[in-house]
C-alpha cells in the first residue's frame, strides 16, 4: 500500500510515540498490535519526514538495546489564542506542545469582530517574528473561545462581547487574516484537551474546571475529549444549582456563575461594606479577570471577608466538581484558567473536601484535585495542542513533504 494509503496506521503509531516521549520500535508493536515489519516501514516514513527522531538506545532485555525513537520538537508548530473580551492570550508551541513563545494582552473590550479579528491576526504574526519560527512549520491556529459556538462552521453564537460577534465566521476570517487553518473551540475543551496532550494529570479520565470570567467544564474519557452532539456540553457555569434562583442569559434558571463565577463574586465583593475600598475595586470597571484575581489575592492572603466570599465560590465549583464526577466517574478534576489565580490553593482544598465527602464514587477510588499544568495560558496552549492533534490525527505525508 502507498504510503498515503495508510494515514490512520500512521497517526496511531505518531500519537503512541507522543505519549510515551520515548519508546523503542518493539514496544511499539506490542502497544499498537501493528507487526514489526509495519512498524519499521511507518517509523522510517517519520524519521524521513523528521517528524521523530532516534533518541538514544533503551535497556536491553537480553540482546542489543534498542534505539528509542521521540518527536522531533521543531518538525512543526502550532499557534494557540485564547480569546476574552479582556484578555488575549497567543501562544506558539512546538510539536511536543511545549510553548515557545507567549504573550498575554489586554482584550478587544467592545470592538467588533471585524476590527478585532486583525488585532488579534497581527498579535500572533509578531509572536512568530520574535520566536523566529518559519510560516511554512506552523500547521494552524486553534482559537478558544467562550460559547455557545457551531465549532465546525467556525462561527460563534453569542452576543458578547457585541451584537456583531453572533454568527460570524470568527474561524474562516482568522484564517484569511493569516493565511493559515484556523479551528474554533471552547475555552474549557481547549483546555482539556492541553492537559491531555502535556500528560499533566497521569489520567485518561478526568474533567476540568476553566475560570475566565466565567467557568466552563470539559471532560476527557479514555483519553478522548468528550464532545456530546455539537460540543456545546459540559456547561457546568449554567447547571442550576437553586431551583428557585433568577433568570441567567442562558435562558436557563439559578445557574452556578451567578453565584460562583469572577462577576457574581465580584458584586458579593461589592455588597460587603468597606471591601472595595480596601481592594481597589471599582464598579464600573469591565475587566472582571483583573479584579476578581484582586479579591483572589487578598483571600489567599488572609483577608477574612475575601476568603468568605471565595471559599463560597469555591464550594459551588465543589458542587460541579461531585456533579461531573458523579456523571462520568472522573479519576480527576484539573483547575485551569486565569482566574483562580493566587487563590488556586484555596480552590483545590476546598473542592477536593467536596469530592471526599460526597461523590458517589469516593469509596471505590479517590478523585484528586489538581491544578493545571498549563497554568493560566492552559486554553491557549490547549488550542495550539488541538491544532497538533488534528493536523496531525491524518498526518497525510504528501501534504507535509509539500510544506518541508
Ligand atoms: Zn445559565
């Protein structure tokens, strides 16, 4: 079979030496259950393509050691945006999904799209220049965003920040601007998703918890991210957690971010006498990121009345934390996004006391808490690690023998 006939053996074989970083040829067919003559032609093809390289010989079991074979890092790259009304966060990173470069600027606040697709298009192009990193390695951009969103017509639909933003073709006009593919997610899937490709949680079932100003959830089983029927799923800000509680513009009731998300603590913040004061909150400020870390900060300080308000915004994540769990029998919960910030330890003891107490699971197995490897640019890098894997998942090798 031509060598273009067999993407999928390829892409298998790829993603089996991603996730061990090193392995030899012999572990590789007993891992892939492909014969070791399929192995030899597919590993040949990538040493050829410098997609992986020889790394060094293993420890022998009896015979000659063998050579261990890892990705070569700098075969190709991968630009990751996540995109807030106030904050714009641009990553590049190589084929390992390690970042190279990033830079994090303050948002497009209230510009629509067709201003701010070109700010956001010209930030990643002077991102590549400073990383010196060549056009023609970059496989595409991944672009997260809140939703709801139609991720494969590349179009969002939601009215923030503006009217404008619903129902335009943010993915397709990104990609005219760079002339590079360009795939739409969810922030919190991105975010998932980075965790997954890093290795960071040993796990390949767990869920996530991304805060920005608001909070979403994705979920990786098997290591596969979930993705329901449109991958609008997984919206843990908008489960009700009061019955009773007000309207959300979700059109859904008493959902979990009025109570718990960056604005909702941040107008608790306001209600209390003095606190704004004392942290320099202002109410007509938009960038919720910015002054929700301030009360974040002061709680991880010690500031009694901050650490009230965000040991209660960190019981309801608990609460999201035991409902995914008890939904998908998560090993792991990862925090990720921008604003737990200086109050992530706070977050995870709180939400892994949840989990202790009341997930349905906890007498079989534990569900530990963990912060993101990624940090705060997790859906950044998460959208650069979701360009790898699906330019990557067909590896179709004419296409990257025409690009060397
Ligand atoms: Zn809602």
């Amino acid at each position: 079979m031509s060598p273009a006939g067999r993407p999928r053996t390829r892409a298998a074989v790829f993603d089996l030496v991603r996730a061990a970083r090193r392995i030899s040829r012999v572990d590789l067919a007993a891992r892939s259950g492909l014969t070791p003559a399929t192995i030899t032609e597919v590993v040949r093809e990538l040493l050829e393509l410098e997609l992986v390289v020889e790394a060094g010989r293993g420890a022998s079991t009896g015979g000659k050691p063998p050579m261990l074979i890892e990705l070569n890092p700098e075969a190709r790259y991968a630009v990751g945006v996540l995109y807030e009304r106030n904050l714009c966060t641009v990553t590049v990173v190589d084929l390992t999904g390690r970042a190279m470069a990033t830079s994090s600027s303050p948002g497009t606040s209230l510009m629509p799209p067709e201003q701010a697709l070109p700010v956001v298009a010209e930030r990643i192009g002077r991102l590549l220049d400073e990383a010196g990193i060549e056009r023609g390695r970059v496989l595409g951009a991944g672009l997260a965003t809140y939703g709801p969103q139609d991720r494969r017509a590349g179009v969002v639909l939601t009215h923030q920040p503006t009217a404008d933003w619903f129902g335009h073709p943010v993915a397709g006009r990104l990609s005219e601007l760079l002339g590079l593919p360009v795939l739409l997610d969810n922030d919190a899937v991105a975010a998932a998703i980075g965790e997954h490709w890093l290795g960071g949680v040993g796990s390949g079932t767990f869920g996530c918890l991304y805060m920005a100003s608001g909070i979403g959830g994705g979920v990786v089983v098997d290591g596969e991210v979930y993705r329901g029927a449109s991958s609008n799923g997984v919206e843990v800000g908008h489960i009700t957690v009061d019955v009773d509680g007000g309207p959300c513009d979700c059109g859904n009731h008493g959902c979990l971010g009025n109570y718990a998300d960056p604005r909702a603590v941040i107008g608790q913040a306001m209600r209390v006498p003095g606190l704004d004061r004392r942290l320099g909150l202002d109410p007509a400020d938009s960038d919720v990121i910015t002054s929700f870390v301030r009360i974040a900060a002061a709680a991880s300080g010690g500031d009694p009345e901050a650490r009230t308000l965000i040991e209660r915004s960190a019981r309801l994540l608990g609460t999201a934390a035991v409902t995914l769990t008890t939904l998908f029998d998560l090993e792991c919960i990862v925090l990720a996004g921008p604003a737990f910030g200086a109050a992530t330890w706070i977050y995870q003891s709180v939400i892994q006391d949840e989990l202790q107490r009341r997930a349905f699971v906890r007498r079989v197995h534990p569900v530990r808490v963990v912060p993101s490897v990624n940090g705060s640019d997790a859906a950044a890098i998460g959208a650069a690690a979701l360009v790898l894997q699906s330019e990557l998942a067909s590896l179709q090798l004419q296409e990257l023998y025409r690009a060397r």
